[in-house]
C-alpha cells in the first residue's frame, strides 16, 4: 500500500478549461485495462516540456522533442502505458511517427502537433496496431472532466492513481490547475519510466513554457528518487490553455507570474512527492534534508548519496536505527574537504550525531521509535555554508525485489 496516499476521487479533479481527455482499453499489453490516452488542447495553448537525460531515450521522446522544435502549436497528446518504445531502433521511431499521424489524421491537425508519450516494457516493439485501433474510442471517450481516467490510464506498477488539482486567483481571474503523473520505479527523473502532465487554463507567453517546465521539474521531479535509476521514457509536460481572462503573464518574476508558479510548483511538488508515496515495495516516506553545504548542488549530492544507499534504505525498511549508515554515505558522496568534524545528524527531533560523533544524549529507543514511523525526515547539517537542498526518497523492502524480478512476467 502506499504511503499515506489516498486514491484521489473524480470530484476532486478540476476541469482545466481547453483541455478534454479521452481514455480507452486498446489491449497495448494486457486486455481490459484502461491504456491509450489522449489530451486535446484548443487552439492558443502554450505548451512547455522536460525529458529524460538517459542518452537511450526512448522513441517517442525523441519525437516529441523534433514536434516541440519544429513551431508547430501543440494541439494532442497521445500517451499509451504497458510498452516504452525504448530500444527499439529505427522501427521504434516509424511506430512513434506513425502513431502521431493517426491520431492527427482523425482531428485534420499536421502530425507535428501531436505528442507521443509511451511507458512499460522496454526493448519490445510498439504494437502500432492496437494503438490505431484503440483512438477512435479514445476520442469518442474525451470529456473535460476525464482527469482520473487520464491518471488511471497511465500507471503501470503504480498501486494508485496520482492527480492533483488546486486553484489561485490572478488579476481578479480564477486559475485552474490539474495535473497527474505515474512513476512507481525505475525512478530518479533526470531532466531535465516516469510520466507528469500538468495543465493550467492561464494566459503564459509561450516563450516562458520551457523555462517555466525545468522550473517546475527542478523543485519537483528532480527532487525525487525511488531507486535511482534515470527511466528512458522520463517526460514533464506543461499546458497554459490561456482561457482563465488575466492578462498574459510575460515574466516569471512579476507578481502574477509568481502566484503561478507557487501554485503549480505546489500540484508539482505533490504529484512527485506521491511517486515515492507508491515507490513500489514502500512502506516508509522519507525527507532528507541537507543544510549548511556550500551549494545547492552540493547539499543534493549528500542527500542523494543517503536516498540511494541500498544499506539506509533497507535500514529503514527494517526500522533498523543503524545510522552510521547514514553517516557512511555523508562521507563517500564524493564532497572535497569535508570535515567530519563539523556534521550533525538529527532523524526527525533526535539529535543523533554531534560534530561527528555520537551525541552523548542519543538513546537506542529514540531512534527506533522514529524508524518505525511511516513518515522519517533525515537532517544533516554540514558545516560548511548556507546552502540548503530537499530530496524525497522510500525505504527498499522485499517487495521490491519481487516486483522488480517478475515485471515482464
């Protein structure tokens, strides 16, 4: 089960005006589960996207990144689950191609407006068929309220559905923001097998949309690691419909500008956030927050080095207080000149390590009692400035080995 994450309810999911959302069961790799997807946008939506930085990026990535490059407006994104596209050579760029053009052949849009997005078993071919096969009910399908459908119809080995929705008041004008994501492993976005499309009826200049989407993936995706591994199919969608009335937002740093992002890096922060919520096997949600490093890159890099040790998470999985666990991964994340002399180490109000060493006070029982809690927030101070940097991982528990050895079963 997830990490006290509710499956979000339909009600609860705003209609972004411009947006409507068709979902089918096209049969991509098992009958009868919602997998083929599609968004379409109205005329005037400003579009802004992220991908992976794995240099074998998947097909359609690699699609998406020449249909955003060439000028064209972005009016449709097509997104199937249970098969990546990714390894599979040039067929995998025909198929990628070939499924924008059906979808653009049905709504007399150029295939260049079209946006393909596929995730699951990777290094198998697209089955191009049952995707053409499957658009018409899709389309047939597409309502403004589809929002849930959308985030059901893209998980994989997700346990629950992820969306999001809130809403902030510019110029007078309601904004609307809805966005959903999947991820449950393979994950450390990098970007700039996870997916996040997020989508706003405000008015954005479309030369912001790239800027305002690595923005948004660095406070948010890029925060966030299950098992570190960067998917090849890692992708970050940003939609600005246009339609709330306000005037259009030309800079991030204006006050509207900055309403905005708060609200959509919030909707952002909470659909990455709930991908670690389903890391697949977890059963812990953990905050390891790294301060007094010299940089921001820095503190990322202690707490990356904690969030991805395989002997700190199945710690925390056992609700084990081995922290010098914790303190090893410190002192090998590859930080020049550190001195061990100046670390303290809290797990949440425990203060477990002072100026490197054992904190006198420290009791066994402190430590365990927060070990076993389903929510733990690691701080390590360094010692060194006033950078600080947040990053949100799980802990690793037999289920994750199970899931992982029997994904393509």
């Amino acid at each position: 089960m997830p990490v006290n994450l509710p499956a979000p309810r339909a009600d609860e999911l705003l209609p972004v005006p411009g947006v409507t959302i068709g979902v089918a069961e096209a049969g991509v790799r098992k009958p009868g589960r919602k997998d083929l997807t599609v968004l379409l946008l109205e005329p005037g939506a400003t579009v802004g996207a992220v991908f992976t930085r794995n240099r074998f990026c998947a097909a359609p990535v690699l699609v998406c990144r020449d249909h955003l490059a060439s000028g064209q407006e972005i009016r449709a994104l097509v997104v199937n689950t249970g098969n990546a596209n990714a390894g599979t050579g040039d067929d995998g760029l025909v198929r990628a191609r070939a499924t924008c053009i059906a979808l653009a052949r049905h709504l007399d849009l150029a295939p260049e407006q079209v946006l393909p997005f596929s995730t699951g078993v990777i290094m198998e071919p697209l089955p191009l068929e049952r995707i053409e096969a499957g658009l018409p009910a899709a389309l047939a399908d597409a309502q403004p309220a589809h929002w849930l459908r959308a985030a059901e119809g893209i998980m994989t080995t997700d346990t629950v559905a992820k969306a999001f929705s809130r809403q902030v008041v510019i110029e007078g004008r309601t904004v609307t923001i809805t966005g959903i994501s999947k991820g449950a492993g393979m994950i450390r976005p990098n970007m700039a097998t996870m997916l996040g499309f997020l989508a706003t009826d405000a008015n954005v200049a479309p030369g912001l949309m790239n800027q305002l989407a690595t923005a948004l993936a660095e406070g948010s995706f890029n925060r966030v690691t299950v098992d570190g591994d960067t998917s090849t199919n890692d992708s970050f969608v940003v939609v600005a419909t246009g339609q709330a009335g306000h005037g259009r937002i030309a800079s991030m740093d204006s006050e509207p500008g900055r309403l905005l992002f708060e609200a959509l890096l919030d909707v952002s922060r909470r659909l990455a956030q709930a991908i670690v919520r389903d890391g697949e096997g977890a059963t812990k949600f953990i905050t390891v927050r790294v301060e007094g490093g010299r940089t921001g890159a820095e503190c990322r890099q202690v707490a990356y080095a904690i969030a991805h040790s395989p002997l700190v998470k199945t710690a925390f999985f056992a609700s084990d207080p081995n922290l010098g666990r914790i303190l090893a991964a410190v002192g090998y994340a590859g930080i020049d000149e550190l001195d061990p002399g100046l670390i303290d180490l809290y797990l949440d109000d425990v203060h477990v390590a002072v100026r490197g060493g054992r904190n006198p006070a420290y009791r066994e029982e402190d430590g365990q009692r927060v070990m076993k809690q389903a929510e733990i927030t690691v701080r390590v101070a360094l010692g060194r400035g006033d950078a600080v940097d947040t990053v949100w991982t799980c802990d690793f528990s037999h289920e994750y080995v199970t899931i992982n050895a029997d994904y393509r079963s």
